[in-house]
C-alpha cells in the first residue's frame, strides 16, 4: 500500500556570509538565500556557527533571495511591546494562545518562549486564535505522560516517530518535546507513512 506522506519544514543546506557584512544567510539545496534576521530566530533551526562558511559578495549575490526566515514551526514567540504569545506553524503562521489556562493545559514552559523584535511581526500571517485546548497546533512534538512514544502533531493527527534516528534525521531537539496528560489522543498513524522534507 501507499504510505501517508507527512510533509515537515526541515532545512537542509549551508550558512554564509561575506567578510564585511555582520548579515548570515541560509542556502538551501536550490541555491536560494534567506536572510537569518536575530540570532533567536537562528536558534530556533540551528545549534551553532560550526558551518557557517565565508564566500564573496559575487558569490552570495549569485544565490537568489527569498527573504527573511522565520521562527521554526512548533516554537512559542512574543514580540516585543506585546504580551501575546503565539505558537509558530508552518507557512509562517502565527497563532495567538488566547488564556493562561490553554497555555498551561497544553503543557507549555514560559522559559521556552521566544522573544523577538516588534519589527519581525509583519514577516508571518495571522492564523486562527487558539480559543480551546483540545487540539495542539501544527509542528508540536508531543508524548504522553510517563509514555515513551513521541508524536509529530499536524492538522490534529498524531504522527509516531518511531526511533532517535528518525527524530534527529528530522532536526527535531528533544527539548522540544512536550508531556501532556494522557486524557489528550488525537487521530494516529503509527506506522504505513514517511517524512517528506520541504525546503524553506
């Protein structure tokens, strides 16, 4: 049978910038660039600068430009001047949380919210309010309780990654990964499916 297909933001490529100019770009494996805006928005992709290579203006100017990147989906972001925190999905889709409460039943940490500038907010879209905690929003990883097994959620389906490899391969961080009670169960595919990588 044919395997469900689980399309995930991953990037897959180099990190560059010129000798002059402070500006990091990520090259993805269509020889585009995207502008790296914050180092918090860095972080939310990449674990360090170890790849980061050093090429001419010509060269860089040879890549074509797609504009600023945007917060890995799954995160939790609050923009500066504004208490409101979203949760980032993909297609950098913004999603406000409107209570505490659905933020502290969605088993949320406020240390692992991302602060960025006022100024970045006009780079997403505006999604649907999240006015209910009975769905987790696209892009979050999940467990259950004391239960090993970790899920991809996206369009309220559970999606199994069935071992460490995958998890990695998928440049996921297990800091990510949220315990939620084990009242939450979604709609699963737990095996007859693959990840498919989508380029940003």
């Amino acid at each position: 049978s044919t395997p469900n297909i689980l399309e995930i933001d991953k990037l897959q490529g180099t990190l560059v910038k010129t000798l002059n100019d402070p500006k990091v770009y990520y090259i993805n494996t269509n020889n585009q660039r995207y502008l790296i805006p914050n180092l918090n928005t860095f972080k939310s992709w990449f674990k360090n600068f170890n790849n980061l290579t050093i090429i001419s203006p010509q060269t860089l100017a040879s890549f074509e430009y797609q504009g600023r990147l945007t917060v890995k989906p799954g995160k939790l972001v609050v923009f500066q001047n504004s208490n409101k925190v979203y949760v980032v999905e993909p297609e950098k889709t913004l999603r406000w949380i409107k209570s505490g409460t659905i933020f502290k039943d969605f088993g949320y940490d406020f240390k692992k919210v991302i602060t960025l500038p006022e100024e970045d907010f006009q780079y997403y879209t505006q999604g649907e309010d999240i006015t209910t905690s009975t769905t987790h929003p696209t892009g979050q990883l999940l467990k259950h309780g004391n239960y090993a097994p970790i899920f991809y959620i996206k369009d309220n389906i559970e999606y199994w990654i069935k071992d460490e490899t995958t998890f990695l391969s998928l440049g996921f961080k297990w800091q990510d990964v949220i315990t939620i009670p084990v009242r939450y169960w979604y709609t699963r595919i737990l095996d007859n499916f693959s990840f498919r990588l989508k380029e940003r």
